[in-house]
C-alpha cells in the first residue's frame, strides 16, 4: 500500500497539470483527506517524542519557527532547542546548547524558563547571534523540511549525540527516543 500511495502522489507533484482537470469537489476531498493522513502521520512521527525514558520527565515545548532535538543516554533525556533561519533565540545560548532531565534534576529540565517545560524561545532576528552554530537550522531547511527527511533528521540528531560526547556524555545511548520536534 505504500508504494503505490508514494507512487502516486510522487506522480502527481511531478504533473500538477493533471490537478487542473479535477472537479473543485474533487480538489477539495482529496485536500481534506490529506490533510486528515498528514495529521495522522505527524503524531505517529511524534510518539518517540512524547513516550521517553526517563518517563518522569514532562514533554518539553518546541520553540515556535524551530525546534527540539532529543535524544535518551543513561536514563537522561537531553533536548537541543534550534531556530530555522531568520530567527534567534531570546538569551545566550553559546555556552548552553542543550537542556536536560533526569534523576539528576529531580526531573525537571534545566531550562531558565520557569515553568519547566519551555526550554527555549525563538524570535525573527535577522542576524542568528546567541547559540551556537549548530543550533540553527540551514538555509532553506526548516525544521518541517527537515522531519520530513528522514536522513536530514538522522544528521541534525547524530550531530546532536556527537556534541554530547564531545561534552564527555556517553553510556547507553537509546535511539528508538531520538526525535525532532518542531514548533
């Protein structure tokens, strides 16, 4: 069933002459079902998102115009906020690129936010200058477009990991909690 469904929905973005001799009734099922399977298949992308180790910890929020990589070592969730392009965050963040919650924080995140659950904001900025490098999203590649790519999403998370070991965190890592949340 997926290939032909990827088949033929590939076909049609190729051909999008072939819509303008649908019927607007047509155009408009079609649009909301769609639209009903794009929302089906963001929640189903989501759950290693939401059902984490450690499970005492609350779901962190996604920045708004960004978004959260996350990741699960030892029995610690660790999230990095990022910004797509055009946008900063509203403090410092160079020397804090990740939060994290565990038994370690009495499971809390570590975020300045109060409330707990926020872990960073994102605002339109022409000039990204608080975080560091890798906690902005590319030029055209969003967090949308990137979590709609599964390798894209693969390389925003091994960095991820790979920034942690360079900051002396390494154990059990367990990849099925690796996610990309966006806001």
């Amino acid at each position: 069933m997926y290939n032909r469904l990827f088949t033929d929905l590939k076909n049609i973005s190729e051909s999008p002459e072939e819509i303008q001799a649908w019927s607007r009734e047509n155009i408009a099922s079609l649009r909301g079902l769609l639209q009903k399977v794009t929302n089906l298949l963001k929640a189903e992308q989501q759950k290693s998102c939401k059902k984490f180790v450690p499970e005492n910890c609350t779901a962190p929020l996604p920045p708004s115009s960004g978004g959260l990589v996350c990741v699960t070592i030892n029995n610690v969730r660790y999230c990095k906020p990022m910004c797509n392009q055009g946008y900063d965050f509203s403090f410092l963040r160079r020397s804090r690129l990740y939060e994290q919650c565990g038994d370690h924080t009495s499971y809390k995140w570590s975020t300045q936010f109060v409330g707990g659950s926020r872990l960073a904001v994102c605002f339109e900025s022409r000039i990204p200058i608080s975080g560091a490098p890798s906690a902005y999203f590319p030029k055209e590649q969003d967090c949308e477009e990137t979590v709609q790519n599964y390798s894209l999403e693969k390389q925003q998370i091994e960095r991820f990991v790979k920034e942690l070991k360079e900051d002396g965190i390494t154990g059990e890592h367990n990849e099925v909690n690796d996610c990309l949340l966006c806001g």
